[in-house]
C-alpha cells in the first residue's frame, strides 16, 4: 500500500514537472491595441465583432482593458493585424 502511494506521489510530481516546463515553453504572443487594429480598418465596434465572430461585449471589454484576449482570441487578432484578408478568406 506504501509503495502505491509512494508511486502515486512520483507520478504526480513528474506530471506537475512536465506541465511547469510545457507552460515555460509556450509562445507569448502579444495583442495589439483593438481600438487601434478597428480603427484602422474604419470598422464601428459592431462592424468588427460582426466580421470577426467576436462578441460585442467582449471586444468592448476588450478595447476598454477591463479583459485581455488569451489563447485563441490572442492569435485571431495577430492574424487581422497582420493579414486580416487571411481570416476573412477563411469565415466568408
């Protein structure tokens, strides 16, 4: 029984190691300003979340710092800053 503890305890540290390094190797992308990135393209709030399946309030939240974009959301909005017809190709 000591030693299935034992074991256990080995495993999960090794799995928390493993998870820790994974984290530390993960790109950290930066996200550009939204209201600038909107602006840009002459797009209303609306205009954007509509054309880039965002939602209205979360790009408001967006634009106003109240919340920050992660994972996914983080790599769309580098797409559109740097190519935006990419990603309209893809959704139209």
């Amino acid at each position: 029984m000591k030693k299935d503890h034992d074991l256990i305890l080995a495993m999960q540290e090794v799995l928390a190691d493993v998870l820790k390094e994974k984290e530390l190797n993960k790109p950290e992308l930066p996200f550009p300003d939204i209201k600038d990135l909107r602006e840009r393209y002459h797009l209303s709030q609306q205009q954007f979340a509509k054309l880039f399946c965002v939602s209205l309030k979360t790009l408001q939240q967006w634009e106003q710092g109240r919340r920050h974009p992660q994972g996914p959301a983080k790599v769309l909005l580098q797409v559109i800053s740097k190519n935006p017809q990419a990603v309209l190709d893809t959704l139209h």
